[in-house]
C-alpha cells in the first residue's frame, strides 16, 4: 500500500526522528529539508560510529551512492545548454570507441542512458570498490572492462526501462570526452563548487575532520552474509550491536555513484533544483533543463515508461517520478556498502527533504514522506 504524505512541525518531526533511532532503525539518519531557498530542517540523530561517543550532525559525511547519478545527469544537461552534446544523438558521436548497439542496428543515445532505457546490461557492482587509501580503477579502465564483457543488449534501446549502474559510466566517460576535464574535475568546478558543496567530493581527503559515518549492515540478514562471501574481505571492519561494519571504502566508477558528502550539501543541490536551477546568484541550470528532467520519458511506441515494481511509478533524465498533484516527486535513492539515501523533491510545494542513513534495510520513505512545516 502506498504510504500517505505526513504534515509534522519541526518539534514533531525531531521526536519522529528520536524514536526512529530508539527503534534501531539505522544507528545515524541525518536530514536536511527546504523550502524554497531556506532550510527548514538540517540536523542528524543517532551515532555515525558505533561504540563512540560521537553523535551525527548534517555535518556527517555519507557515501552518496547512487545519488551521485542526478550529478552525472546534471552534468550532461548543462553541455547539452552550451550546445557541446544533443540528447537523440548516438553516443558514438561523443566516444567514439563506444561499442555497443542492438541488432537492427538502432542507435543508443544519450536520452536512453539518462533514462535507463538503453538494453544495458546491469552488472552487479558488489566488487567495484576499493579500500578509502588505495588507488582507484580508472573510469575509462572499468568502463571498458565491463562494455566488453557485456556486449549484447537485453532489449532493443527506447523500449523499455531497465536500471543499468554501466549506462551511467558511459556518461561519465561522454562527460570526460566532450568537456575535456576528468569527469571528478569537472563535477567539482561546474556543480559542486557552484552550490557551494565543500563537504562533498569523490573522496575523504577533502575533510579536515573526522565526522564520518561508518556503513553497517544487519549482521544475521542473509544479504549481509552473502556479501561476506562476494565482496573483498578487507572492506569488512568490526561487528557491534548486530552489525557488521565497513572499513572506509570508496567506489570504482566515480559517475554511478561515487560522491560522498553531508546531508546539509545535498541541501543546496535540493534549493537550486527547487529554485530554477539559481543558487546564490549562481546558475546550475536553466529552469526549463531542469523542467526537461522532470518530465516522463516515452518509450518507442511514444508510451511512458512504467516503473511497476513495487509500484506504477515513471522515470525522467535522471530522476525518478512519483505521485500525482501536490504529492507529486521526483526523486533517487543511493545504496551501497551500509549505506542506504534517498533525495527527494516535491515541485509544487516548493519542497526537498534528503535522508543519509548509515544501514542498508530500513525505509527511506518513514522520513522522506514527511513534510516538516516551518515555525512560525
């Protein structure tokens, strides 16, 4: 059943919030909600770090996850404003060594890879990590690695939505080969740098402190024990409380899911999408981009794309569609290694709340379906 759009003020949401933590829901959530360009919530619950003292703030740094794909998807749509990419072009326009395309010899393009519409391949990205202080794979290297191991198309491309991780590393490298920046590069000097996001980057060393969440996983749950077995063990750090937790790690292929930051970032990223693309004088993207973004994607017989697992839902450039009227949001979750997220928006309130949460089971959704009221 889907859940129902909670009103709470700012009082009522903090004690929400406390007996998420009581209930061993996580053991951190940090959140930041807006309104407009003003924050309404910005606060975390509960410890980063089992067994310290330490209690999360929405100064906290997560893992992003998946999340770092609206920042991939931005950056393709802010070259597709200056004119150095269009969205129906083939990829191959753009990286030239890009291998794949379906039998009957139709094209991918951008506008299937942003959609998740392309027929690639999904590859499971359980191995595609690295511990925080070793080197990391290339973009190019992974990518190229994994095109050539998967090379046929599940389905002809526009036809359908299917979630491919190895769709957006493509747009990375498009981003790398039409900017001629590297992809982290470029997403600190054109997104993060605009917004003003200086706890967010593709690593730790950025961080002049050590608020950082630790990732955990329920340790008796049989994901976490198949993980065990599928992942590089040294990733694996201590067990506490009936978790299993990470040593710091990073992901390879930066443009699936790369970035790590506060939730108060994420902030601004929520005021500019919610503002015309405009943060402090300084322009993201245009409005009518970000309009684009938000718009259902349509499929070769001109049919929206339907989402129907767990429930009919619709997918844009980037974001995921849910809901109807006010209700309506555009959002994406990010899960990876004890850490589950979600960002999330409602255009026509005129409202964004984003939840960091550092374990992997629990549901986005008891804190993103709150609208916290401003005090008045």
């Amino acid at each position: 059943m889907k859940k129902q759009i909670v009103r709470m003020s700012h009082q009522q949401f903090n004690q929400h919030m406390r007996a998420l933590i009581a209930h061993h829901v996580a053991p951190s959530l940090a959140v930041t909600a807006v309104q407009g360009c003003e924050t309404v919530v910005s606060e975390g619950y509960g410890h980063p770090v089992l067994g310290e003292e330490a209690v999360a703030s929405a100064e906290t740094v997560y893992l992003y996850a998946s999340m770092t794909k609206l920042f991939t998807a931005t950056a393709v749509m802010q070259l597709r404003e200056q004119g150095l990419v269009e969205l129906d072009r083939p990829v191959r326009d753009y990286v030239q060594d890009f291998p794949l395309r379906s039998a009957s010899g139709r094209e991918i393009t951008m506008r299937h890879l942003l959609s998740h519409s392309s027929g690639m391949a999904n590859p499971l990205p359980i191995q595609w990590v690295h511990l925080a202080d070793e080197p990391a794979v290339t973009l190019d290297a992974l990518t190229n690695r994994l095109l050539a191991k998967f090379r046929r198309l599940t389905f002809e491309p526009g036809a359908r939505y299917a979630y491919s991780n190895l769709g957006y590393l493509v747009l990375g490298q498009l981003v790398e080969r039409v900017s001629g920046e590297s992809f982290l590069q470029y997403v600190h000097r054109h997104i993060l740098d605009v917004l003003a996001m200086h706890r967010t980057g593709f690593s730790y060393a950025h961080l002049h402190d050590q608020n950082i969440a630790i990732g955990y996983a329920r340790s008796f749950n049989p994901m976490t024990i198949l993980a065990h077995f599928m992942m590089d063990r040294r990733i694996w750090g201590a067990s506490r409380d009936g978790y299993s937790g990470f040593r710091q790690f990073l992901l390879d292929g930066s443009s699936y899911g790369g970035l790590l930051g506060s939730v108060s970032d994420l902030g601004y990223f929520m005021q500019a999408y919610l503002h015309g693309g405009m943060f402090q004088g300084r322009q993201l993207l245009k409005a009518s981009t970000i309009q684009e973004m938000w718009t259902p994607q349509r499929d070769n017989q001109d049919k929206e794309f339907v989402i129907k697992r767990p429930m009919p839902r619709n997918v844009g450039l980037g974001w995921h569609m849910d809901g109807s009227g006010e209700t309506r949001h555009c959002y994406h979750l990010g899960n990876a290694g004890g850490f589950l997220n979600e960002v999330r928006l409602y255009p026509e309130l005129n409202y964004g709340i984003a939840v960091l949460g550092n374990e992997t089971s629990y549901d986005t959704g008891v804190v993103t379906n709150t609208i916290v009221t401003r005090s008045k």
